[in-house]
C-alpha cells in the first residue's frame, strides 16, 4: 500500500473505528450522507405476537415509544448481528436473526408460518421481506418508525476508495459525485446491489454486515 491512500466514509466512523485506518497509514474523509430521525409522532397500530427490525435504525426509534414495556414481551426476529445485540441488551428475546432481510422472510416462511408479525420500518424500507411474506400468506403489518433523509454532499478531494454502509448512502453519494476509478466498500450485497444497478463494478464486499469488516476489507485490498 502507498502511504496515505486517501478514503471517504460515507457515515462518521466512531473514534476507534476511525483510528483502526489511520494506524494502518490512510487518510480519512468522514462525511454524513444520510440523516435518521425518529418518528415519535407515529400513529398507534396493532402489534401482532411477534416483531421483526431490519436494522438498528429502527430499534433505536422503538425504544423511544410509550408501549415499549408490551414489546418487550413479544419475540423477536431480525437482520444483522449488531441490531440482535442492541434488541437483547435492552431486554428483547431473539428467536433468529439473519444477515439479509431474504433469508430472513425465508426462514420465517418455513419455520414459523403460522404466527403473526409487525414490522418496524423506515421511510425508505425495501420491498424483499415484505413481498416474500405476503407470498406466503403470512399476516404482517408495518409500521413507519425512522426516517431517512438524504443528505448529499459534493466531494472535492480525490478518493481512492469509498465506503458506503446502506443503500441509501449509495443514491445519496451519487446525487452529487460519479464513481469512476474508486474501490467501493460495501457493508453487505444489499448495498452493493445499489452500485450494482449504476453500473458499478469495483466493489468489495465485506464478509460480516458490521463497520468493522468494512474497514478490515479496506486494508486487506490496499496491502
């Protein structure tokens, strides 16, 4: 690796994440390119017996609600081992999580088919776990819990590599910047199906859905 191999993040990096590539002879480029807010307003809907979250995002904004004491007394299903670990430390129980919201509705499907769902979601949910469900004949509802809101930035340094962490980040980049030469690193396939669908083809994708791979994926191709 050339010494000071210049790369952005697209969302702030927490200080010993940031440290992990500054150690390893990077430059960094920290921007925000999305913006999460909690929905505190959202109208009260049925709960069904069990709950489903696809990311942190929407746990966060659960947590916030009135009935949070009632939701801790249904199981719990989820994507990605991070969003597990924030749903058990504040005292939710987990009978499966997945590392994609497909595997998921899979398993779901198959296992446990007879139950009913809620689904906590964002503004800018995907339709694959939904849509899977729904084939299935399996009762689910939705209900809106964060926001997400775009906020595009125009960069004017040179990077050599890109990470992105959500699709949303991908449409929020390339509202402002094109990719030509730059390596994307990308925090799953999901997110690496966004560049995909722009035409974009140098992506790594990290092997774990965590910050933390990314950034391990981003050393391993520069040595």
């Amino acid at each position: 690796m050339t010494k000071e191999n210049c790369i952005l993040s697209t969302k702030k990096l927490l200080p010993n994440q940031k440290q992990v590539l500054l150690n390893a002879n990077f430059e960094v480029i920290e921007e925000d390119f999305i913006f999460i807010t909690s929905l505190r307003g959202t109208k009260q809907s049925h709960i069904n017996n069990n709950l489903i979250f696809t990311s942190q995002n929407a746990v966060n904004a659960v947590l916030k609600r009135d009935d949070l004491k009632e939701l801790k007394s249904k199981n719990v299903f989820c994507v990605g081992l991070k969003t597990k670990s924030l749903l058990e430390e504040n005292g939710f129980n987990v009978v499966a999580h997945t590392g994609y919201a497909a595997d998921l509705a899979e398993i779901i499907s198959l296992i446990y088919n007879k139950e009913s769902y809620t689904f906590f979601t964002g503004n800018l949910r995907r339709d694959v776990l939904p849509n899977i469900l729904k084939e299935n004949r399996i009762t689910c509802n939705e209900i809106e819990v964060y926001e997400t809101i775009l906020t595009s930035k125009k960069i004017t340094e040179k990077v050599d590599g890109i990470l992105f962490f959500s699709p949303s980040a991908v449409e929020s980049y390339l509202k402002l910047n094109t990719i030509k030469e730059e390596m994307c690193f990308c925090i799953g396939e999901t997110t690496a199906e966004a560049l995909e669908n722009k035409k974009i083809k140098n992506i790594v994708i990290a092997k774990k859905t965590t910050v933390e791979n990314v950034i391990d994926e981003v050393i391993e191709y520069y040595n």
